[in-house]
C-alpha cells in the first residue's frame, strides 16, 4: 500500500467522525420552558408506508338482504297497482258503492289524480333503488330507504284520495244526510 492511499483512508476515517453529532452543552429545558434551538430531526431512512384510509366495514348482510326484500315488495307493488291507478275513477266508484257514500261523480279529477299517483310512485320506487344501493355500496345501512320511499308513497296516496273525496259531492249528500 502507498502512502498515498493510506493518507486517503486516514482522511476518509476522519470524515466520518466529523459527522458525528456533538453534544449540546446548554441544560435540558424544564417543564414549561421552551427551547430556543430547534429540534433536531433525523431524516428517514426510507419512505413511511403508505396510510390506508380508514374504511367503513361492509353492512351486515342481514341489513342487505332486508333491503333488497323491502326493495322487491315496494317493485312489486308498484307494477301490481299501476293498472288500477291508470283507472282510478272505476276504482273509486266501486268503493262509493261498497261504502254506501252514493255515485262518485269526479272521474276526470280522478283518472288524472291516478296518473299523478303512478308517477309518483314510479319516481319513488326508482330513487329508493338507486339510493339504497349507494348506500350498501358506501357500507352504510340501506334498510330504511325503501321504507320511507313506501311511507311517502302512502302519504301521497292517501292525501290524493281525501282531497278527491272532499271534491266530489256524493260524499257531501251523504253527510247531509247523516246529519239531518
């Protein structure tokens, strides 16, 4: 070995000593006080993992399952009454009749108010489906989706039958004479 290359170890040995870290001489700060150097961060060796961002776990399968059965019930029911709602003056005469209310008169108000009735029940049923199936999608609950889509319905219904049952005026003739 030449002189030359051991004078270039000895240099190389020195530089890794040099960076070594030298002890602070100041005093550790107490509880309280702040420190006026800076803190001293070592550099990653390597890059952290990457962070998995917290998922929901799936919904219960018991909360799919309802769904998708309150899902077809409401599907069911939509295609089921749709022919009765197109002709819903026939319908409404023949609960006058069983009822003993007298001859339902309004059968214009009454085919346009089933019209109204089938889209609205249309709409429903569709949001419920794509709503619900976001929602188990997303991992949430999805059961009462369909739920409040059906109460909805019903409410709508049941608003449309008694404001075409306070129109007609057989049900006003029948309640004179109930009353005298």
């Amino acid at each position: 070995m030449s002189a030359d290359s051991a004078g270039a170890s000895a240099s190389w040995t020195g530089s890794a000593a040099m960076t070594e870290p030298t002890p602070d001489p100041r005093p550790e700060p107490r509880w309280g006080q702040y420190s006026d150097a800076p803190p001293v961060v070592a550099a990653p060796e390597t890059l952290p993992p990457p962070t998995v961002a917290a998922q929901r776990p799936p919904a219960p399968t018991s909360d799919v399952v309802l769904t998708v059965l309150l899902l077809g019930i409401g599907l069911v029911d939509v295609i089921r009454q749709f022919s009765s709602f197109a002709n819903f003056a026939s319908v409404m005469r023949e609960s006058y009749i069983q009822l003993g209310y007298g001859e339902f008169t309004s059968d214009a108000l009454a085919n346009s108010m089933g019209v109204a009735q089938n889209v609205v029940r249309v709409l429903l049923i569709l949001i419920a489906i794509v709503w619900s199936a976001r929602r188990i999608r997303q991992h949430q609950r999805a059961f009462w989706v369909p739920l409040a889509a059906g109460g909805a319905a019903a409410l709508v219904l049941l608003v449309g039958i008694l404001a075409l049952m306070l129109i007609d005026p057989a049900l006003a003739t029948y309640l004179n004479t109930l009353t005298g």
